[in-house]
C-alpha cells in the first residue's frame, strides 16, 4: 500500500512545473534601465537633516533622563526592587478563584494527602528522602505557580505528575 502511495506522489512530483533557464542573459537589460546615480546622491539621502534631528533632540533627552531617574529610584536601597512582593502561599484553606484549572489543584492535592496518609506506616529509607523532599518541594513550587497563573492546564499536568512520582516512590518505599 505504501509502495503504491509512494509511487503516486513520484508521479505528481514529475507533473509539477518544471524551472527553466532564461534564454539570454537578462543583466545587461536591467542595468540600463536603472538611473545613473552619482557617489554623493546616496550619502546626501540617507544622512538626516540637520532640523530633523534638532527637533527630536529634546524629546529624546527628556526620555533619556527619566529613564536614568526611573531606574535610580528603583535601584536605590528601600526602593522598589528590594521590596518583597508578596506571593501567596499555597494552602487548601484558600478558595478557589476564578479558574476551574485552580479548583482542580486543589482537589488534586486533597486526594494526594489522603492517599499519602493511608501509606504513612511503612518506613521510609533514609536514600529516599532527598528524593521525597525534593518531590514535596517542586510540588509547592507548582501550587505557588499555579496561584500566579491559575488558567495554566500545563501547570496542572506538571502538579499531576509531580504527585504521581511521589506517590510511586512511596509505594516502592512501602513494598521494600
């Protein structure tokens, strides 16, 4: 089946418009038709005038001093950049707000403590904490995410699938 779909596309390439050659060689027409210029013309077009650029001189200083104050103010200690912003912490006590994707982390993270809690009699051995400490902490790393764009499905999958790899290593933990 695919021999013959391979030879029909062979086919239509053959049938496509082929590329051919001038007859003569085309340069020597064009060049004649384009203008002579002298050396000087093109330098004298492209340089600005000289009342051009005085008229926007001002605005471009002015722009290039608030941009110098704009950035001093908030480079400078106690500005805008050492400022802690705020970042919600993730909690399930929080409602969800206006995503659905948001209320499902939520629900998600829910099943994940209860299914956590009912495997919590097996020991855990000390080469996998690393391991589960990390998987805990890129999980609040997602819920923190999620809390900043709480419409992201890809957020969502990652939370999904950061839970499942923890659930697994606990299992494997609690079958050893």
């Amino acid at each position: 089946m695919n021999e013959r779909h391979d030879d029909d596309l062979r086919f239509a390439l053959r049938t496509l418009r082929q590329d051919t050659p001038p007859e003569r060689d085309l340069w020597p027409g064009i060049a004649a038709r384009l203008e002579p210029r002298s050396a000087a013309e093109p330098a004298a077009r492209t340089m600005p005038s000289a009342r051009r650029t005085r008229r926007w001189q001002p605005f471009a200083l002015a722009a290039a001093l608030a941009l110098v104050a704009v950035m001093g103010w908030r480079l400078q200690p106690g500005g805008v950049a050492d400022a802690p912003t705020p970042t919600p912490a993730p909690s399930l006590a929080q409602a969800p707000r206006h995503a659905p994707l948001r209320a499902e982390a939520v629900r998600m993270t829910r099943d994940y403590q209860i299914a956590l809690e009912r495997m919590q009699g097996a020991p855990m051995p000390i080469a996998l904490q690393p391991a589960l400490e990390d998987l805990d902490r890129s999980a609040s790393q997602v819920l923190e995410a999620i809390d900043h764009n709480p419409r992201s499905a890809q957020l969502l999958q990652t939370l999904r699938y950061t839970y499942d790899r923890r659930l697994a290593l606990t299992r494997r933990a609690a079958l050893s």
